[in-house]
C-alpha cells in the first residue's frame, strides 16, 4: 500500500516522500501524523492515486498502525469489494467478521479494519501487541499520575491528587512528590483538609 508497512522506521516513511512530517513523541513513545495526497497539490499523484488521506502512528520509532481512506472513485468502491479484493491482493483470509460499521479480521497479532468514510473504502492495519504496549504505558501513567501529590512548602503539608484542597495551594508554594512516600521521607504530613 503505497510502499508502507507496519515496522517500518520514521526516516523509512519519510524516504517515501519529503511532505510528510513528524512532531515529537508523546510521554508514551507514541508520534502521530497524517498525509492527505488528494488534497495537497505538491504531492505526486501517481505514487498517491486515489488516497485521500494516509494516517501514521509509530511507537518507539516503528510504524504500528497505518491507516489509508480511498476516494469513492476508487477502483473497489464498496465494502464487499474492497475486502474481497484487498484479501485478495494481502493473501489472507477473505471472510472479515463484521465489526462496527466494517469488517475486521485479526489474526498473528495483526488486525485488518476496512469501512466506508465519506463513500471510500478505507483500511487500516494495526500492530494489537504494540497497542497493548501503548495502553499498558497509559495505565502506568495513570496510575503515576494518581499516585503524585502536591507538597506546600510553606506548612510541609502533602495533597494526594484525588483531595481538592490541593488545588488551594498556590503555585509558588507548591513542589510535586511521586506519591506520598517520598512526601512523607521528605519531612511532609497530610494535610489536615485531606484526611
């Protein structure tokens, strides 16, 4: 598809055209961009026939998930086609279980999702271990979130991120532990408003 697959790295994506562009990664390792071919005239419309817009996500530097939406001109417009041919040309299976508004076939780790958007197929191939990945990073990250707690310098009292009082402290008095352990080895005691 356009010479991408999953795997690939941001400098491999990049080498298929200079337009597309990266922002930096997120807390959780995870850069997002998109392309739309179809509406961007300095793209080269034979390498991009027929795709309106490519989206890219990569964790940790390789391409995880990889999203393609077709113009309703495309060559398979509707969904039946598109799967059938699309299976065709990927050598897998040809029954997709229906799946939201398409049909989605999983299998090795890999999931195939295909649907209609604004009346063009469109496919979107995903790497399930990497966004296990992802949502385990997230889950750890909320998990630290909860567990930080604003300290008050001034009175060396802590605040645990779910006691509104925090929110009273003001930010030139504020320092920010992990959780309250390391509040508590610093010298610090819950806040009165908080217990």
């Amino acid at each position: 598809m356009f010479g991408f697959h999953l795997g690939m790295t941001l400098d491999q994506v990049k080498a298929r055209s200079t337009l597309i562009q990266f922002g930096p990664a997120d807390r959780f390792g995870v850069i997002k961009t998109s392309i739309s071919p179809h509406y961007e005239p300095r793209f080269d419309k034979t390498v991009f026939a027929d795709a309106r817009t490519i989206s890219f996500d990569f964790l940790d530097g390789k391409l995880v998930t990889l999203w393609i939406g077709f113009e309703e001109t495309f060559k398979w417009p509707t969904l039946d086609q598109f799967v059938a041919n699309l299976s065709k040309a990927l050598d897998v299976p040809g029954h997709w279980p229906l799946n939201r508004n398409g049909q989605q076939l999983t299998c090795d780790g890999l999931s195939l999702y295909a649907s209609i958007i604004a009346r063009g197929p469109s496919i979107r191939v995903m790497d399930e271990v990497a966004q296990s990945v992802i949502a385990e990073r997230r889950e750890e990250a909320a998990k630290a979130d909860e567990a930080m707690v604003i300290g008050d310098i001034r009175t060396l009292s802590y605040y645990p991120a779910d006691c509104a009082a925090k929110d009273e402290v003001p930010t030139a008095s504020r320092t920010v532990f992990k959780n309250k352990e390391e509040a508590e080895n610093a010298g610090y005691k819950l806040a009165k408003a908080c217990q």
